[in-house]
C-alpha cells in the first residue's frame, strides 16, 4: 500500500442544501459552491460518521459498484474541492491581507449638517459615536483635494478607484461636490486610470440643476427612504417634527425622470413599526419606480424604542423570505427583481467570497471627514476614538493594523463552527461597537438570522444554477449600485 492510500479522509466543513431536487453542498473553508452526485453524495454519507482510509472508500465505492480507478478519482477530486479533508491536511483560514493593501474607495463626508432630524441617525441620534465638537461642520476643497490624492496613491495597483459622498446630508454641500468630481475626474485622466462615484442623499434638497449634474457625469444615487407616507413619516422628519415623504417623493420621482445614466436606488432602515417590507418594497419599486430596494435593520442599542426586538426580526424575515420568493421567479424567467438583498448575497456566492472581515472598512475603503480626519468607514468619520490619522500626516498604519487585526475572523471565535462566516466574518464594525462597545465583537444577535438567510439564498442560487444558470452571469462584476 502506498503512503496516500494509508491517509484518513473525514468530512470537510460543508453545509448541505437541496435545491429544485438537485443536491449542493457549500464547502465553507473555500467559499464554494458543488452540485453532489450519486457517488459523491455515497462518499460524504460514509464519513458522516467515523473517518475512512483511502482504501476503505475505494473498497465501499467498488461495493456499490465503481470501479477502483474511478473510486480514487472521485477521492481526490472531493479532497481536491475540500468537500472531505485528509487527517493530514492544514486547517485553512482566511490570510490577513497583505501590509499596504491599497485602497479603492474613499467615502468623503462633505458635512455632518443635515436638514432632517431622523431619530434613528447613527451620526446624531441616541447611539452616535460622532466626536464632532470644535471641528468643521462642512468640508473645504482643500480638505477634499489632499483627500482625493490620498486615494489616488494608496491605490497603486488598481485601474478604478471609487468615491462616495456623503453627509449629515450630502447636498447640503453640492458646490464641492461639484468642484470633487471634477477635480478626481481631471487627476484620472492624467494618471491614466478611471473613476466612478456615488452618493447617499435624502433627496429634500434635489434641483433640476443638480438631477441634471449627476446624469452626465453618471453618479450613482441613493436614496434613503422608509416606504409610503405613514412608514416614512414615522420617523424621517424635519426638525419640527413635519413628516418629510411628500418633498422626498416628488423630488425622487423628479431624479428617475431625469437621471438616466445610472440605476437608482433606495435604501430603507427597518425600525419598530417600520416593518412592512412588502409594503414598502412595493411602493418604492412599483409606485415611485426606484431600480433596487435593499433594507437594512436599524443599527442601535436594544433598549431604544425604535429597535426591532426578536419577535420583529422573525416577522422581517418571514417577508424577506417571501420577496425573495418572488426573486427566484424572476430569475427563473430571465427578469431582474429589484431586491437588492438577494442580489447582493447571490454576487458574493457567485464570486466565492470568503472573507477575513466583514467589509473593506479600514482596508480597501476609508472615509474622510470635514476635519479631514480619516475614519475607518463613514459611519466612524468625526469619531476621535476610531481615527485613522488624518489627510496631512497620512494613515496612520499602527491604527489602522489593529482596527484590522481586531476585526479579523480569526479573532472571532464564536464564528469559528458557523457555515455563514466566508459571508458575515462577524458582521458591521459599527453595530459591533454600538452594540458591544467592540468592533471586534461578532454581533450575535444576528448569528441565527444570518445562518437563515445564507441557506435561503443558498437554495435560491441553487434553484437558478440548475434551472436558468444563465442569468447567475450577472452577479459576474455586481460591487453595489
């Protein structure tokens, strides 16, 4: 017998799912999806229990009648996917990004004003971890210009860079908007490389003049709203309490008129009370005919009012699970839905994202504020304890490493054992340290909500790989709108 025959093979870390009567198992160390057949499915069975040799799979295979050649060559294609795993075999974990890793997106928060008094804001509200006492409430050009050459020399290596603005509320400081695009545009084309940009607004301060700015120079928008007037009014308000709905509504059916160049997206934060995503899905997507709706849960301490609190959270996923139903008979036709939920996990899956942390905050992506203090991401920008320098002196790297170290999955032992980690990686620094007062700290109350989800969508990418496998094509280059 040779060495390799003497090896023992046990079961891989693997999540098993059927999908439109087809058997997939998602190998979790890799990220990888795997349609099973007969004679795999034979093998995973037989090390559902004790290990096995090589020789003892080859004799079980040839019991149910493969031939030995073909029985070593289903073995090794299994340990090859990571499906089984040799005694012998080193335990893989996600690598720690290489020092220097360059960035690719700036987030510059051109003020932290804001003409709204949303009591769930994450920057003003109850829960805000904005230090932004003595400094400037709005950015200058120069702020933004030594911004923006920071992007471009921490990038080295990438063709694209990406900026998004944002705020307090982004228009609230359009002229240097204005002055930024150019001025990055400009510095792209000397240097022989592309960007592209964004922004988050809540639409109040939309004008003809700036729908028509955004449309030729192809800026991605989005619009943070709640859904139909009652839901929306609830808690997105000016600050005499006046519901904002009605100038949201027609300032954004004005943009979809207008701004062609781009899909245009709306972005809803789920609140007590603010629950009803069907709802509220379809009145963002059919009445006022935004492109994507995605929906997210509020971040904030489980005491506050406007939490969702456990029983809530099971009725939020009830609804997800029925949009994303209706997802799947899209994709089975061939026709885009506009859940943008789905669509981002199903890119992930397609792209065997297997994560180190949660997002690229503080590693491919940092966020600039009007001090011109840079912050891991935008929802840290004016916080003193998370700053990662500032523009004039640069990253600071000792900072920055230990904002990463601490946020890396291997440092999250509670995930360690979960199938939904290469997606999750603990889940958001920010409601990490909202929650846990640590950006480290996997944010548990998502744990069993997180695993749902994954297997859900699981199903669903297998149900489109096995009944339309076309149209996964479009999750190819998917980064967000």
């Amino acid at each position: 017998m040779t060495p390799t025959a003497t090896r023992v093979f046990r079961r891989g870390e693997l999540h098993e799912f059927d999908a439109a009567g087809h058997r997939f198992v998602y190998i979790v160390p890799a990220g990888a999806i795997f349609e099973v057949d007969d004679a795999a499915q034979f093998v995973l069975g037989k090390l559902a229990g004790d290990p096995l040799s090589l020789e003892g799979l080859i004799d079980n295979l040839g019991a149910i009648g493969i031939a030995t050649g073909d029985a070593a060559g289903l073995v090794s294609e299994l340990a090859q996917a990571h499906a089984i795993v040799a005694d012998d075999a080193a335990v893989e974990s996600p690598e720690n990004p290489p020092a220097g890793f360059p960035l690719q997106s700036l987030v510059l928060n051109l003020t932290n004003q804001c003409n709204l008094s949303c009591a769930y804001c994450y920057e003003y509200g109850a829960d805000r971890v904005a230090t932004p006492e003595g400094k400037p409430k709005y950015m200058d050009f120069e702020t933004a210009r030594a911004a923006v050459d920071m992007l471009f020399a921490e990038s080295a290596g990438r063709r694209g860079v990406h900026i998004t603005f944002f705020g307090g509320e982004t228009l609230m400081n359009f002229p240097l908007l204005e002055r930024v695009v150019r001025y990055a545009t400009d510095q792209a084309s000397a240097l022989g490389r592309s960007i592209d940009f964004s922004l988050t607004t809540n639409a109040t301060l939309l004008t003809p003049a700036i729908i028509e700015f955004l449309s030729q120079n192809r800026i991605g928008v989005t619009v943070s709203m709640d859904g139909p007037p009652d839901l929306h009014n609830a808690l997105r308000v000016f600050a005499n309490g006046r519901g904002s709905y009605d100038i949201v509504a027609s300032k954004v059916r004005e943009l979809l008129a207008n701004h062609r160049t781009r899909p245009i997206a709306a972005r809803v934060t789920l609140t007590s009370g603010v629950t009803d995503v069907a709802r509220i899905y379809r009145h963002l997507k059919h009445d006022l005919g935004f492109h994507e709706v995605g929906f997210a849960p509020v971040t904030t301490s489980p005491d506050r009012l406007y939490a969702i609190g456990e029983t809530g959270m099971g009725d939020v996923f009830s609804q997800f699970r029925g949009l994303a139903g209706e997802y799947l008979e899209f994709a089975l036709r061939g026709e885009l839905h506009g859940f943008s939920n789905v669509s981002d996990t199903l890119a992930e899956l397609y792209q065997g994202v297997n994560k180190s942390h949660p997002c690229g905050a503080g590693l491919g992506l940092v966020g600039v504020g009007p001090s011109g203090d840079i912050a891991p991401c935008h929802r840290f920008v004016d916080s003193d304890s998370h700053a990662l320098g500032n523009i004039a002196g640069g990253i600071d790297r000792g900072k920055q490493q230990a904002f990463l170290d601490r946020g890396h999955i291997q440092t999250k032992h509670e995930c360690h054992s979960c199938f939904a980690r290469p997606l999750c990686a603990g889940g958001c620094h920010h409601e990490a340290y909202v929650r846990y007062g640590d950006t480290g700290h996997p944010n548990l109350h998502y744990c069993d909500w997180i695993r749902e989800w994954t297997d859900l969508c699981l199903r669903i990418y297998g149900t489109i790989s096995a009944q339309n496998p076309g149209f996964l094509e479009h999750f190819a280059e998917r980064k967000g709108l």
